[in-house]
C-alpha cells in the first residue's frame, strides 16, 4: 500500500511521526541526505516529494534530533544528515514507546 503524505491528507500528522522516528532510526546508524530518505521511504510504501521531506529533516535539526554537513561530490554537493547525541537518546526512548504501542495495535491478531 502506498501512503502519499502531502497537504491534502487528514491523518499526515500521524504518518509524519512515523516517518521521523524512520529518519533518525536510518542517520543513528549511518550518514544519509534527502534522496536517499525518499527512496528509502518509498520502499516502505511512503510517497513524499522533496517538499515534504526537507521541512521534516530541517525540523529534526532545529530540536537538535539531526546534525547537517555539507558534502562535496565532485562539481555539486548535497547536505548529509547525521543523528545527534540526543537525537540517539530520544530514538532508544521512542524504541520502548513503539514497542509497547505495537505491542498493544497488534494484539488482537
């Protein structure tokens, strides 16, 4: 099932959750940039533009959840994300959280 997360849907706060605990799941552990975080996401089944995703990284940097550097690759750079000491610190709480939540979601299976 894809899931288009853009302005016209309802639940988007809710998707938009997911999806940052996503990102700082994925830049905890290895450095990444936008494109790759669309297409990754796509696999997921999660459709968002450029439009989407830049305003979640750059609000993940401004809590201090994500750190951004400039790479160069060879005539054009691109900003790489990486998670911050705290942003590691509040992705092992969100894990218990999660856990409990699914946990509870996936009950009645």
């Amino acid at each position: 099932m894809k899931i288009k997360i853009g302005k016209d849907r309802a639940d988007q706060d809710l998707y938009r959750g997911m999806i940052r605990l996503h990102i700082l799941h994925h830049a905890s552990t290895q450095p990444v940039f936008g494109l790759w975080f669309i297409e990754e996401l796509a696999r997921h089944g999660y459709k968002l533009s450029p439009g989407t995703l830049y305003p979640l990284l750059h609000g993940l940097e401004r809590r201090g959840y994500l750190r951004s550097t400039r790479e160069r690759l060879g005539k054009t750079s691109r900003r790489v994300y990486r998670a911050t000491a705290l942003g590691r610190k509040v992705l092992v709480a969100a894990r218990g959280k999660v856990s409990e939540l699914f946990g509870e979601l996936l009950e009645d299976e």
